[in-house]
C-alpha cells in the first residue's frame, strides 16, 4: 500500500510539476492578451473589438481549412524521427515540412486574396471591407510559416527555445500595435494584425534557426511519399477543428447580422476571459497530460487512474479561482476592459458554472485520441460542435449575450454526459469517488457565490462571496497537501532557493 501511494504522490506531482512550468509561460502570455485587450477595449471600443474579431476569425477558418493539420500531424513526425536519432531522417523530415509549410501557406493567402470582396460580404454584410482582406491575405502565409517554426520546436523537444519565441514575439508584438490603435483608432486593425504576425514569425524562426540540421536535398517523389502521412493524419485530425471554427464563425456572423458589430464585441471579450484568463489551466496542462495518457493507453484502468489524477487537481486549481470571477466579475471586466464591456456580466456567471462541466469533460476528452480511436473522436466532436451550435443560436435568440453563458453550461453538461456514456462502454471508464466528491463539492461552493451575487446586494455578496472563496482555497490547498504534500513541497522549494541564492558576504 505505501508503494502504491508513493506511486500515486509522484504521479500527483509531474502533474504540478507541468501545470508550473507551462503554466509560467500561459500566465505571461496572458498578461501580455490582457494589455493588448485592455488598450483595444479603451482605444478601440466594443465595434473595434467586433471588426477586429470578424477579421481574424475569417481567416483563421481559412487557415484551418487550407493548413491540412500540419501544425498537428507534423509534431508526430518530426518527434518520432528525432528519437532514432538519425540526423539525416530528421533533416528529410524537416525539409518534407518546411516545404508543405510554404505550399499550404501560399494557398491559404492566395484564396483570402480572391475571395476577399465575398468575405467581406458575408462577414460584414457589405464591400466596405474588401481591401482589409486583400491586404491582411499575406497574414495566411506568415501565419502558417511561423506556425511550421513553432512545430518544429515541438518536434525536437526545444521548450526553451518554444517558451522564449512565444513570450518575446507576444511582448513585441504589444509594443508595436499599442501605437498603431493609439494613433490611428479602427483604422489601425489591419496595419497591427500584419505587424504581429510578422514579429512572431521573426522570433519563431530566430529561435528555429538554432535547431542545427543536416543539409539534404530532397526530391518531389519524397515531398509526396513523406508528406502524404502528414497531410492525411492532418487533414483527418483538423476536421473537428474546421467545423468548430465554422460553427464559431457563423455564430460571430449571426450575432452581428441580429445585434450589430458591438454585440460581436462583447461576445469576444466575455469568452476571452473564459477561454483564455480562466482556460489557462487547460493550456499548460494539456502539453503534458496528452502524451502521459497515450504512454498508458494499453491499459484501460491506468487511464482510468490517470483521468481521475488529472481531473481531479485540475478542479482544485481551477475552483478556486471560478469562485474569484464569480464575485469580482465586475471589477475584473472593468480592469481588464472597460465599463463599456458590463453588458457580459451575466453571460460570464453562467458560463463560469459550466467550466466545472468542461474541467471534467476536458480531462475524459483526450482518452479516444491516446487510444488512436480517431474516428470516433471525429463524431464525438461533429456530434457536440452540433448541439453546441444549436444551443448558442437558441440562447442568443432567445436571450441576448446572457442566453450565450446559458449555452455554454447546457453544452457542456450535455457533453460531460456524453463522454462518461461513450467512455464507459468503449474504455470501461468511470469517475472515481475522490473526484466526485471533489466535484460536488466545489461546485456547490461556486453556485453559492452564483445565487449570493443574483440574491443580495452590496456589500453583502462580497462578505458571502469572500466566505465561499476562502473556503474553496483552503479545501484545495488540503486536498493538494493530501495528494502532493503541498506544504512540504513549498518549504523545500524555498530552502531551496534560499540556499541557491545563498549569502553575499
């Protein structure tokens, strides 16, 4: 019993380990989207956010649909030729890429360039937009050779080299567009969206470029031979991505054709601080979590055990800090916005209770891909963009923004029920009674500070609030001590550091 436990405390702990160490670089990045969304929302306003979001969303889709998947499939490749070790498979690898990169890259920018007086169109409702696409065309190409930098970091294992390039491109690119919207207001949109993408592909391939290669040439026959497997596993994984990002884009139309550009605005900044301020969680444990679960694939209960690991000290992360949003949403979209950007409010309540649904859905999602059940991960995924679609239009239609925050709770419980349904037939899965528990628990806490803040008014929410907020810290801090020994993890950290620092004299 005591190995299995140290078993089960070591496992805990590469869990934190990785959720630190990428979480560093995501909570960098985020403050650096928190400046940028900060000066757009002030200088721009919430019809500069819309246009802005239309314009990326747009050719994002493009981008997904003419990439074919190779910033996914090619990480596969790319890894598994590194670890034979044979420099000049490597380098053939790599070449294949870089060349499909520029390929798919030039197509993505040469259908933008044509189509662009149609996606102005349908994007916009008019023309007015037409020379924006024409000229934000070129972001498909440097998009996608920036993106091919970045694969190859990945591939090759150079973290390092992948954290620097994302957080110096992200701080560069602040200080190049801040004066561009301050100078010229909306007119600066497309200018500073070029201007990103140029410097992120400018540190991407700065730091690619000490990933040293063996010269080779390689010939068409071994472009399509070697290339043919990336595309294929690509295009098959990327489906799933189109037809969110398609579903997503009409979504964005819809709302702008009923409620108006602000309205898409709004609808941007109320799912950036979801997706991406509380979302964080996911980003840095997901680099981690996908290739521990495919190490253990064979066995149905070690996923079982590394699902119900994962989710769990996902959920005492996270709680506490839906909790925080929960009661302070207000300040929070002011200080992160402006109080132009209120209206989301209670479109974020509601959402923020659905997290709870998405942190256990998310933890049981990734089980069909390490499995290598790719087809039935495709129509798990076709099946919930779906309702999820539905759902959105109808709470919209229905409700304005706040019907939004409703879909995305339904959506996701829907979901989380869907999976635990599939997952226990195929894979023989089911949550444990630590993660249950953990569970209820925690959303019970959340749904107080929900009915605290609609119930009563200041300052009598933010007392029940705080109450509800501490008693969620001090839950998760006694489950991660139990699971990790948290507290003797942070003395050794700073006995640690204390020596490493050491004394002057």
């Amino acid at each position: 019993m005591e190995k299995r436990m140290t078993g089960e405390q070591s496992s805990y702990r590469q869990i934190m380990k990785a959720t630190s160490l990428f979480g560093g670089v995501e909570v960098f990045n985020i403050l650096i989207v928190i400046i940028r969304s900060k000066f757009i929302a002030v200088l721009l306003g919430p019809t500069g956010m819309g246009i802005a979001g239309l314009l990326l969303s747009t050719t994002n889709f493009i981008g997904g649909l003419t990439g074919f998947g190779l910033g996914t499939s090619a990480v596969r490749d790319i890894s598994a030729a590194n670890s034979t070790g044979d420099r000049e498979r490597i380098s053939t690898v790599v070449t294949v890429f870089r060349r499909l990169i520029w390929i798919t890259g030039t197509l993505g920018m040469v259908v933008t360039l044509v189509l662009s007086p149609l996606l102005s169109r349908f994007a916009f409702g008019n023309y007015d937009y037409t020379l924006a696409f024409i000229l934000i065309s070129v972001i498909l190409l440097i998009g996608q050779l920036s993106a091919g930098q970045m694969v190859l970091l990945k591939g090759m294992r150079k973290l390092q080299y992948l954290a620097k390039a994302n957080v110096s491109g992200g701080v560069l690119g602040l200080l190049v567009t801040i004066p561009l919207y301050y100078v010229y207001g909306i007119r600066g949109i497309v200018p500073a969206i070029i201007l990103t993408a140029l410097v992120t592909l400018a540190r991407s391939w700065y730091f690619s470029r000490k990933v040293k290669l063996e010269p080779v040439k390689v010939s068409r026959v071994q472009i399509v031979s070697e290339g043919k497997g990336m595309v294929k596993m690509g295009f098959m994984v990327s489906l799933n991505g189109l037809f969110a990002l398609g579903t997503s884009y009409i979504l964005r139309i819809f709302i702008g054709r009923t409620g108006g550009v602000d309205q898409v605005g709004l609808y941007t900044a109320g799912f950036a601080i979801i997706s991406t301020y509380v979302g964080l969680i996911f980003s840095a444990m997901g680099t981690d979590y996908y290739p521990r679960l495919s190490a253990v694939a064979h066995s149905n209960e070690l996923c079982r055990q590394t699902i119900n690991q994962q989710a769990e000290v996902a959920l005492l992360i996270l709680a506490p800090i839906i909790c925080v949003f929960l009661v302070f949403i207000n300040w929070l979209v002011i200080l992160l916005y402006s109080s132009r950007f209120t209206a989301i409010n209670d479109m974020i309540h509601w959402a923020a209770l659905g997290m709870f649904f998405k942190a256990a859905s998310w933890s049981i999602g990734y089980i069909m891909l390490a499995k290598g059940n790719s087809r039935l991960y495709f129509w798990n995924e076709v099946t919930t963009n779906v309702y999820f679609f539905g759902l959105n239009l109808l709470g919209y239609y229905l409700w304005g923004l706040t019907g939004l925050g409703l879909s995305f709770l339904a959506g996701y419980f829907l979901y989380l029920v869907q999976l635990m349904i599939v997952s226990r037939i195929k894979y023989e899965f089911s949550f444990g009674s630590s993660f249950i528990r953990i569970f209820l628990l925690q959303l019970a806490l959340a749904i107080g500070c929900f009915i605290a803040i609609k119930l009563t008014v200041s300052p009598w929410f933010y007392v029940i609030g705080i109450s509800l907020i501490l008693l969620s810290v001090a839950y998760s801090i006694r489950e991660l001590d139990r699971r990790i020994g948290l507290k003797h993890a942070i003395r050794s950290w700073r006995d640690r550091r204390k020596n490493g620092n050491g004394d002057p004299s």
